[in-house]
C-alpha cells in the first residue's frame, strides 16, 4: 500500500514537470482590458442555480445593489416570471422556487428597485423539472 502511494507521488511530480505555466507580462495593453473587463463585470449580474425535485434554488449576484435594508447601495428585489407569468418576488440575493410542474420551464430574473422601476438587470435560464 505504502509503494502504490509513493507510486502515485511520484507520478503526480513527473506530470506537473512538463506543464509549466509561463509567466505574463503585464503591460499598458493588458491593464487597460483588464479595467474595461472589470467596469462590464460590475453591471453584469451572476445567477447560479440548482434543480433537485421540484424545487430551484436560485443565487443572484448583481454588484451595487443590495436585497436587505442594513445595508447600503441600491435597494432591488428580484421579480421571477416562469413560462412568461409573474410567479413571485424576492427581498433576498438567495430564494427557493417551490411548486413548479415537471416539464421544462423558462425562468426570467428582473432585478427592479422597490419601487418597481427597472434597474435594467436581468437574467434567463432554462429548468427541466423530473
């Protein structure tokens, strides 16, 4: 057991040899992407989501606003549409959609103030409930 473990050390030494990385030069160029990248980033929200049952649940990260009222920023809440209705909204960056039926359904994440007005941030995803 003992020579099958130094066996796999071993190889995992002789396999990181070969690849390398080299290092990057950071100039002008590359700052100057790296910032219009970075000003894009902030305006994009980042939706990760899980299917298990009949229930989604949903992570919603839009930088500059905020979902709790402790907190400073933009005040939002997130409106979620399923097959083209208005199913529920949000007060908080994580939530769980609950009910739905099997099939395939398109969900629609609208980032609005709580006044209802549109910040202009939304997301769409497709779901298959078994």
């Amino acid at each position: 057991m003992k020579k099958c473990i130094l066996l796999l050390f071993i190889l995992c030494l002789a396999g990181c040899k070969e690849d390398i990385p080299e290092p990057e030069s950071f100039g002008f160029e590359l700052e100057a992407k790296a910032a219009t990248h970075s000003s894009q980033a902030k305006t994009e929200v980042t939706v990760r989501h899980i299917v298990q049952g009949s229930q989604v649940y949903v992570e919603c990260i839009a930088p500059g606003i905020t979902f709790t009222s402790g907190k400073t920023g933009k005040k939002g809440k997130i409106v979620v549409s399923v097959d083209g209705k208005r199913f529920n909204e949000y007060h908080t960056a994580a939530f769980v959609i609950k009910g739905l039926n099997k099939g395939i359904h398109h969900v629609k994440l609208d980032i609005v103030a709580n006044d209802n007005k549109s910040l202009g941030l939304q997301k769409q995803f497709y779901i298959t409930i078994p």
